[in-house]
C-alpha cells in the first residue's frame, strides 16, 4: 500500500517555513527515508510509518537554527492531512506518527521498536550537522552497528541524495528552478 503519495510530498513541500534545499530539507528527509527502511528490515519496524516520519518529522521547522517545536507542530501537521483524508493511516499506526514527530528530540528511546527506528533514522543523519553519530544515543542494535553509521555519515557528508520519492521530488525542485 502506497502511503507516501506524490500529491501529499508536494503539499507537505509547499507549506515548508525553511529553505527544501537547507540541513533540514529535502535531501536530509530523503536519507532518513532510506536509513529507516534500512532499518526497519532489521527491527521490524512498521514501514509506512518510517516512510512517514522521514516527511512530516522536521515539515514544520521554522528555522534551521535551535526549533525545540517543530517535531510537535509536524505530528499536528500529519494529524491535520490525516483528518483532511490526505493521509490514510489506521489509529495504531497514526499514533505511532504522531508520537515519533513528537518526540524524536526530546526523547532519548521508546518502548515501541517503530518509534525508536524513526528516531534512529533521523539520527544516523546527524553528520551533516558536523556532529558525530554516536552509538550511545542511538536506541536500535541495528542502527548501533559501525558499518552502517559509517554508511549513513558517508552519505550524510557528502550530501547524497537518494533516488526514492523525496530525492526525486528535490531533483524536480533543482530541475525547475530558473
């Protein structure tokens, strides 16, 4: 089941407050899409709800800077859509979006293995920040292993932008800019 439609990415796109270009941005989104389902193969995460958090977990950031609210303000956005019919999600997996936005900054694990993968995803990403991932804060034995924080800081580095649905629709952005 496609949960991740092409028309909710670009409405999702179109309200962003900051730059799809900038460290939160789109190809930051596009990496913790891939780090999670990665991810998920081995924690046995849900994967629409993976897919979810890579769209709606930094959609509402206001600035690049220090934005404690934006995880919470994009849980209201994805409940907003969720009740607008834009995104169909049954309650359980809802409730795990919305609790993954939440609380992916503020929260240093969860006792649910998707919540904790979503928050491994987005933080296996964190070399684009200039900071080092560190295993410690990391809440997955999947996501501790050294080969793949190597992978995922790699491409973290090098700004890589995968070839899934968020890459594609940052390659569309650069494509019309004039």
């Amino acid at each position: 089941m496609l949960t991740m439609t092409k028309g909710l990415l670009e409405t999702i796109i179109g309200q962003m407050a900051t730059n799809p270009h900038g460290l939160h941005g789109l190809s930051h989104w596009a990496r913790v899409y891939d780090n999670g389902l990665r991810l998920a193969a081995e924690t046995g995460a849900d994967r629409q709800v993976v897919e979810l958090f890579a769209l709606f977990h930094d959609s509402r950031r206001l600035t690049e800077q220090a934005d404690p609210d934006h995880g919470p303000r994009g849980a209201m956005l994805a409940e907003y859509y969720h009740h607008k019919g834009l995104l169909r999600l049954d309650e359980e997996r809802l409730r795990l979006l919305l609790t993954a936005c939440r609380l992916h900054t503020a929260a240093r694990t969860h006792d649910d293995a998707t919540v904790r993968t979503c928050f491994d995803a987005d933080r296996l990403d964190l070399a684009r920040t200039g900071t080092t991932v560190d295993p410690d804060f990391l809440c997955t034995d999947a996501a501790k292993d050294p080969h793949l924080i190597t992978w995922a800081s790699e491409r973290s580095l090098a700004s890589n932008v995968p070839d899934n649905i968020i890459g594609q629709a940052l390659r569309s952005l650069l494509a019309a800019a004039p």
